[in-house]
C-alpha cells in the first residue's frame, strides 16, 4: 500500500533532482515534455509559485494526456504525481464550457483536498474553477459551487455518486477521469461506487491512473476503467520493479495476532494466504480471526484431502476470504487475483518462503508477501534474502492514529453506501432518532456509546461479520466536445 501523505506539485530545478529511478515506458515512448510547451499562461502560473522546470514524472506523463492517451503511471508518493495529471489537464480545459470536464476520484477527504488546493493554485489565475467533494461535511457549499458551476470535480466516490444521484452533478460532460491512488481507493471500499459512477461516465473520455504500487486489483480495475492503456513506471533504483512485493515487519512474539490484525484492517486484501510453521499456530490464528468475524478457513496436515478440496474452492469462490496455511498448501495452489500472503512465521528453510511467496504474483499478476517476524527471525529472514537476493523493505506498523483516520474514512464509505441503500420507512425511522444523536453528542461520555455503535457497524461491513464481537481477550448538461 502506499502512504496516505498526498503528492504535490514541489518545486524542482531539475527534474532529475531526485533519486535515481528506472524507468518503464510504454514502446515506443512519446519524447518528454518540456516546460515552455506549455500555454504561455500556465506557464506564468507555475513560475507565480516559484518553480520552472517539470519533476520526472511530468515530463514522462504529460505527452500521454495531452495525446489523449489513457496510460497507467506508477510513480512512489512525494514524486511529483499530482502536478504530473494536474498542470496537462489544465492546458486542455475549455474554459468557455462552465461544465464539469475533469473528473478527480481520490481515496480520503484529505488527498481530496490537497488535489482540490493544486487545482485552485494553478487553475484560478487561468479562470479555471473547481469543487472539493467528500463526505463528513455539509453538502451546502459543494451544491452552491456545482450551481456557479466548475471545470473540475475532486472528490470521494461515495459522496460523488450521492451528488449524481440527487441531479447536482451531470457526468455527460466529462472528457477526462483521473483515478488517483487506485491502490488505496480500492482499500477503503470503493468498488462498489466506483463501478456505479463508471456505468454513468461518458464512453468517449480519456482515463489516467496514478498508483503507488500496482496489485492485481488495481490491474483488474484499470482493464474495467480503460480502453489499451499505456504503462509508465518509475521507480526508484533501490527497489525492484518485478511484480512481487517482499516487506517485513518486527514485533515482539507474543504481539504478532494483533500485528496481523492491523496489517489486515490496513491493507484490506480481498483474500489472502496466512502462513504458519506449526498446526498449533495454524489453529490459533483461524480461531483468532474467526472470532472477529472474518471468513476464514484452514489447511494443515490435520485436513483430510476432502476438507482441503472444499476450503480451496470455497477461497476460489470468495465463500472465504482468508485461509490459515501450513507449508502443506505452499505447493501446488493456484488461486487468479490472490493479492497477499502474510508469513505468520518465518519459514526454517529459506526454499519454503519462495514457495510461499509464489502463491501471489501468479501469471505475471503483482502481490505482497508480508512477513511478521521477532528479532530472531529477523535474522534468518536476512539470510532468506541473501540466498535468494530478495529485496526485503522494512516497514513500521502505521500509528493508533494514522490507522484510525484509515478506519474513520473507510467507516464513512460504508455508512454512505448504507444511507443509499435506506427505503422510505427506514429514512423515516433515522429522522425520529435525530433528537436522540443530538442528546448523545452533548456529551463526552455518551460519545463513547455512539462510537461504540459506529465502531460495531464498521466491523460489521469490514468483515461480514454476522455474530456479536468478541471482547478484546477473547481469542476467538451541455459541455465541450470529446477529445478522441
């Protein structure tokens, strides 16, 4: 996954005024582009903000979306993303159509806002207008913008497809669609209302994706969204560009249940394998994950073939979502769209974490092989990596703080998701409860009971939890013309 912090449009005097990156280009690659190729209006924009050359990644992209090129540019967080499909769509906005031309779907209101600041930047001085949309806020000011009306959209799906559907925003305008970190905005649960806002977007528009990383899902999301889509990739030199993600984390032993269980709440795989060293372990991380609720089932050397068959087929067929593994399933699996596996241990022989590993980034598809690992295993993961030249990324567990602004953002996903689904009778029982929400949000303590019930209702969603939660011990309109 990558980090939440936005992209900007950073001044660089150089674009190659970063670490070394390789290069991906589609074949044959369109000439970089240059600075003064831009309008001499955007050009006096961008020098008014104190840069005047491009970042590589502007360069690289830009002569893909002026050419009306749907391309798919993975490039790390902080590398210039952002201003990489801002400053070109800018150039190609038909200032005369007061009309949503350009439509922004980003994963969180804050990265809706800092694309939303990079618009107003560059875009006002050229009288080029743009709307912020994201839910949490009042609708007010986003229906009085959409009434003046914009060039540009940025904003959350969910709150989006709200707007489409009460007739404040009309999509039969928009020429070009921006999807930016896909990776995360298929982690917050997205797809539902993606896919809904995509069945309403003109045919005829170019479509731009900008990940961090590139997973199966994200691959899968680019084939539904776009038409041949070119691939731009830059990454940097100290990190392999093949399709398998190797990262580790370290936690003390006995922390390594609750470490799997933020690894998962953070990155949301659709399904994944759980890899253990013994049956004891096995059976304790399928109970531990069962009893919060996740679908999950088992394979170890206790299984019969019957049971095996049967929790293969229910994983190929999304009945389960996870399944706790001895090294008894680490051959000869072979499961489409399988995104992650976890190593709840590190495997004693170094050959058994490649096997493990293998079951993700099957037929040329990207993964993440995600090790749990103590001090000690540290050590023998170290030598894996050595044998094999595996390049192991060392990563920290996201922050009580940062995690919780993930499940906060992904709880308003799901609690806009359900207010669409609400029938007449059910709005009509939120409206008798409303002097109830005011009493409870008087006071501190009462707080505690509507995030204890905000709390069960994401659970709930995140994981199709149908039983009570365990306690914490328990192990158990008329626009501008298309552009192609």
């Amino acid at each position: 996954m990558s980090d939440s912090t936005p992209d900007s449009v950073p001044e660089a005097k150089s674009p190659y005024d970063q670490p070394s990156v390789r290069i991906i280009e589609p074949n044959p690659p369109l000439p970089d582009f240059t600075f003064d190729q831009f309008s001499p209006a955007l050009q006096d924009v961008i020098r008014s903000n104190g840069w005047s050359d491009l970042m590589l990644v502007q360069k690289k992209a830009t002569p893909y979306i002026l050419n009306a090129q749907d391309i798919i540019v993975q490039s790390k967080t902080g590398s210039g993303k952002t201003g990489a499909f801002v400053l070109p769509l800018l150039q190609v906005i038909e200032k005369s159509h007061r009309s949503p031309q350009v439509l922004i779907m980003t994963p969180t209101r804050e990265l809706a806002l800092q694309v939303f600041e990079e618009t107003v930047k560059f875009g006002e001085p050229m009288g080029i207008s743009s709307v912020a949309v994201y839910g949490g806020v009042a609708y007010g000011p986003q229906l009085d913008a959409f009434k003046r009306g914009v060039h540009i959209v940025v904003g959350t799906p969910g709150r989006l497809l709200d707007h489409i559907i009460n007739g404040n925003l009309n999509l039969k305008s928009i020429r070009d669609l921006v999807l930016d970190e896909a990776d995360e905005l298929l982690s917050m649960g997205f797809y539902p209302d993606m896919k809904r806002i995509h069945s309403l977007l003109p045919k005829d528009r170019c479509t731009y994706m900008f990940s961090a990383t590139m997973p199966v899902n994200v691959k899968r999301l680019a084939q539904e969204f776009m038409r041949s889509p070119k691939f731009l990739s830059l990454c940097p030199t100290d990190i392999s560009v093949s399709n398998m993600e190797h990262i580790y984390y370290v936690c003390e032993p006995h922390e390594k249940d609750r470490t799997l269980l933020r690894l998962i709440e953070e990155t949301n795989p659709e399904s994944a394998i759980v890899f253990c060293n013994t049956r004891r372990d096995t059976a304790y991380v399928h109970e531990y994950l069962r009893a919060r609720g996740f679908k999950v089932g088992l394979i170890s050397g206790e299984v019969n073939q019957k049971q095996r068959q049967k929790v293969m087929k229910d994983l190929k067929n999304n009945e389960i979502r996870f399944l706790v593994a001895t090294d008894v399933a680490a051959r000869g699996i072979d499961i489409q769209n399988l995104s992650h596996v976890f190593m709840y241990d590190h495997p004693d022989d170094p050959e058994v974490y490649v096997h493990r590993a293998g079951r993700t980034a099957r037929a040329g598809a990207s993964g993440q092989a995600i090790s749990i690992v103590g001090l000690v295993e540290e050590i023998a993961l170290k030598n894996t990596a050595a044998k094999f030249d595996i390049p192991f990324v060392k990563k920290t567990l996201k922050s009580d703080a940062q995690l919780a602004a993930i499940i906060q953002e992904r709880t308003t996903v799901y609690l806009e998701q359900e207010f669409r689904q609400l029938k007449q009778n059910d709005l009509a029982g939120a409206n008798r409860m409303i002097p109830l929400l005011d009493s409870l949000i008087s006071s501190d303590d009462e707080k505690q009971v509507l995030g204890m019930m905000l709390h069960k209702f994401y659970w709930t969603h995140f994981t199709g939890l149908t039983e009570p939660l365990p306690r914490e011990d328990e192990p158990s309109e008329e626009g501008a013309g298309p552009r192609r």
